[in-house]
C-alpha cells in the first residue's frame, strides 16, 4: 500500500486550487437517474469515490463520460436497464444508497446493499426508509438487501426528521422531485451541498422552494429533463488545506473557496488564531500571532462539521493552552487520536470529548490511517512535526482529495507519496 512522506517544519505559502466537492458531487450524480435526458455536470473532482459512483451508475444503465478541460465536466445519461446496486459497490462508498430514491421515483423499484457501518461508527438508513414508506414505498430487509417497490408514483407525504440527516434529505428530495403531489421535508439539513442538489433538480425542472432552510417544499413533477450544473467549491477541502497554513505558520489563499459555505469553521478558526478573509479569487487563510485553544462541537451546518473535526484536532495539538473536542455525530470518530498521540500529542478521550493540551512540538513518527479524514488530519500533524513523518494505508486519502501531495508541494512542503 501507499505511503506518504512528510518533513515538516515549513511554513507554507502560496495558492491552492479548491476542487468540486465530493459530497455535492455524489448525490448530483445520482440525479441523473431521474431523467431520460443528458445531465452536465461541471467542475467535478477527479477521485475515487466519482470513479465507484460512476461504476455503480453503469450498472444501472447510466453512461458516465468526462468531458473538458482535464475531465473536469461529467456527462449522464441513458435508459435504466438495471435497479441493483450490489454489496460489492456499495461496501465501498455509502453515497451508493443515494440511487433509492431515484430509482423508485423513475422506475418503481430498487435493490439496494444495506451499507452496514464503517470505520468512523455506524451511520443507519432507517430515516431514508421511513421517509420512502411514507411516500408509498413497500420496503423490505432481505439477504442483506433493501428491496423497495411501489405500484405508481411515490405520493406526496409531509415527513419530518427526528434528525437533520444529510443523505436522507438527499434521497427523499429526489424522490419527492417525481412523486405524485406535494412533499414537505421539516428538519431537513442545510448543508450547502443540498442546497447545490436542489438548485440543480430545479433546473431540470423540480419546483423545490425554501432551498438552504430546513423546510424543502417539493411540488411532484411528471418528468424532469436534462441541464447543466457547475458543482460549488470542497468547504472540506478548503478548512482542510486552512489548517495546513495555520499549524505551519504560514500563509496560502485558496482559490475558488467560499468563505459563507465554512459557516463554524470560519468563526473558530478565528477564536484559535486563525485570519480567514474573503477576496477576489478565494479565501485567504494566515496565522495571526500564537495559535489558542478553541473549544469546539460537532453538529450539523451551520455548526462544526464531523468532517473537520480530525483535522482541527491536529491543529488545537501545537495550540497555547487546552481545547475540548466534543463529536455528537459519530460515535468512534477519535481513532486518529492515538496516532497524534505518537506523534507527541497530549489528547486524552472521555467519552463523546477529547481534551487536547497543547504541545510546543510534534515529533515526526510511522503512524497508521483509519479514515478519510483521520488520514488527512496526520498529514497536517506532519506537515508542523520535527523530522519525518509517515503516513501509512493511505488510500483513504484518494477518496476525497485530489492531488494533495502535488498541492501541499507547490506551496512548500516536504511531502511525497511512496509507492507501496
């Protein structure tokens, strides 16, 4: 397996290309089941995650081709041939049971993989199913299988959300775009990145109103069509690659970042030092003086994202004082913990919280990625640590950044990937 190299100690500077973000990019993806007609997708990221979505997209009879300058634009389209996405795809990425709802809504069937848990706890789909069955949906369990069918078209129900779920908003706002009549979602998330989706449905003609509240309103259409959409910027990426310049000291703009869509990141990284400011072409991001402890919980947008949670734990370890890390969406989201610890991190874990008391200095060491984000969260760690610093099983990483090595290069860093 690949390595990552890191010899830190540099303070990095200079610019930063922010991607398309992947959790935007799936779900419009997915969209492309629910019309006959070629969907456009612009400034698409080039990683793993796309690939198995397009894989899983195949099997349904939907041609996913790249197109643009450096494959940047995706374009979809095709007849639905097949309605089973498989354990095989699905174990691999769990965006795949985004495709539920569309196919029930275009097609009256679906065979999906239960997703199971994964590495960071386990993330159930019972709000997807129940939102669908009250819609009209007959939905049941079998050999590890959600098999859902519905005679007709899915009506028109108002569901409201014990919890702001990201990937049930999803699912039932595009089933609700071909559903026979009116749908209310009531606490429906907010992230940006359903704001993207719905944008995009109602350019194929979806009449979704209250877009970016937590309330979607969504009038049943009898088909949508074709349209081209551009993806908004990574806000992952970009805290992300914010950390970075922060915990070295140094200074990076990010371009084509948008300081509104980081709503918590932005105002926390403030309160630990950390200048952000809007410009003309991006975000720019530099450490004002020492860097202070900051107290912070994850909680759905606008609040803390789980996403960033690792990272800004890497950031709050070379921090002056001590910082309380409190994770409400995931209940197993500290494995990065004991491998900052290595590191000459001084983190303890109490339940749901973690208290970090900043060190003066990390100290290069062989550590072991778990997730996505625990991966990136040591390349951050190791970009400020003394000697060197190396970052194992790190196929993680190409799931959600693009080219990291390559961009943390250009601005300064030791960094290389060991072919394994």
């Amino acid at each position: 397996m690949d390595r990552i190299r890191i010899r830190g100690g540099r303070p990095l500077g200079g610019e930063i290309a922010i991607g398309g973000a992947k959790n935007a990019a799936l779900p419009l993806m997915a969209a492309g089941l629910l019309t006959e007609q070629r969907l456009v997708l612009s400034n698409v990221p080039r990683l793993a995650d796309i690939e198995t979505m397009a894989w899983l997209l195949a099997g349904h009879g939907i041609a996913v081709e790249r197109k643009g300058p450096e494959g940047r634009d995706l374009s979809l389209g095709g007849a639905i041939t097949g309605t089973e996405a498989p354990y095989d795809i699905v174990r691999k990425m769990r965006a795949s049971v985004l495709v539920l709802g569309p196919l029930l809504a275009r097609v009256g069937e679906a065979q999906v993989s239960m997703p199971g848990g994964c590495a960071i706890g386990t993330r159930p789909v019972d709000l997807h199913l129940k939102g669908l069955e009250q819609m009209g949906a007959a939905i049941a369990l079998e050999g590890g299988y959600i098999r859902a069918r519905v005679a007709g078209r899915l009506r028109g129900a108002t569901i409201v959300l014990p919890f702001a779920s990201v990937g049930a908003t999803e699912n039932l706002l595009m089933a609700a775009a071909l559903a026979d009549g009116q749908t209310v979602i009531a606490n429906a998330a907010r992230e940006p990145e359903i704001a993207c989706l719905a944008i995009c449905l109602n350019a194929m003609g979806a009449r979704i109103t209250g877009v970016g509240s937590d309330r979607l309103t969504i009038e049943g259409v009898a088909a949508l069509h074709g349209a081209e959409h551009r993806i908004i910027p990574d806000r992952i990426e970009t805290g992300t690659y914010a950390c970075a310049a922060a915990i070295t000291g140094g200074e990076m703009r990010l371009l084509g970042a948008r300081l509104a869509d980081l709503g918590a990141v932005a105002r926390t990284l403030g309160e630990a030092g950390v200048m952000i400011e809007d410009g003309p072409d991006g975000v720019l991001v530099r450490r004002d003086g020492t860097l202070r402890g900051a107290d912070v919980m994850t909680e759905p947008y606008p609040g803390f994202p789980t996403d960033m949670q690792a990272q800004f734990m890497a950031l709050m370890s070379v921090a002056e004082g001590a910082a309380m890390v409190t994770e409400t969406i995931f209940e197993n989201r500290f494995m990065h913990v004991p491998e900052l610890n290595r590191m000459g991190a001084r983190i303890n874990v109490h339940g749901a919280s973690a208290i970090v008391r900043g060190v003066g200095s990390l100290s290069g060491a062989p550590v072991m990625a778990t997730d996505l984000r625990a991966s990136v969260s040591l390349i951050v760690a190791g970009l400020a640590a003394r000697g060197e610093t190396v970052v194992n099983r790190v196929y993680h990483l190409d799931r959600g950044y693009e080219a990291l090595e390559g961009k943390l290069a250009a601005c300064g860093a030791d960094i290389e990937r060991i072919a394994g």
